[in-house]
C-alpha cells in the first residue's frame, strides 16, 4: 500500500525506530525528503510568493493535525523546511514516511508551489 493512503497511528512507549534498512524501503516513495543521520527526515519546499508558503503552510498543518503526527516547521521567506521524526522512538517511524508522503502529495497539487 502506498504510503500516502495510509494513516499514523500511535506508537507506544518502547518501540524501536526504524532500522537502516526499512528506512531506506520507506525513503524509496519519498526521494525528495534528505534522511539525516538515520534520526530525522527533512524537505524543503519552494512557492512561489510569501503568501503561497503560508497558505500551503495551513494546509499542511492541517494534514499533520489529522494525522496526529507534528512536524517541526521552519519558514524563510517563500520557503519552508519541514523536519519528521517520532518523540517517543527518539528516530524514525513509519508515520514520518506516512506525514512526508501526505506532504509531498498536497505540495505536488498546490498551485504556488514552484518546483
């Protein structure tokens, strides 16, 4: 299944992250996102104007929000860089690659995106 039509679901305490390997299957679906250090993925992406970054900026706020998986959100001028990783497996979990698919996807459709 593809990782954009799944959903996150909680991880309870003491699970392990991802090992080198699911992390590199995972990160096949998402080969825009840079995997740092096997601890944290992150994206940047590009609009078009200020008020396009902001306005995908609510959008995709609003995905992480139903996903009940929340990224850190940086924003420079009509860029923002965003940052996955999951608090409780202190790395990676399959949500990060889940919320970086659903990004992408709404990134992709929006029209002040700029590629």
């Amino acid at each position: 299944m593809s990782l954009r039509n799944k959903h996150c679901s909680p991880c309870p305490p003491g699970t392990a992250p991802l090992s080198t390997e699911e992390q590199a299957t995972l990160g096949e679906q998402i080969p825009t996102w840079k995997n740092c250090d096997g601890l944290r993925i992150q994206r940047e992406y590009k609009f078009k104007t200020y008020m396009d970054a902001i306005k995908w900026l609510q959008e995709g706020a609003q995905i992480a929000d139903n996903e009940d998986h929340h990224p850190d959100i940086h924003v420079f001028y009509k860029r923002i860089v965003i940052e996955l990783w999951t608090h409780t497996v202190n790395g990676l979990s399959e949500n990060d690659y889940i919320l970086a698919a659903k990004l992408d996807a709404s990134f992709n459709d929006y029209p002040g995106s700029k590629s």
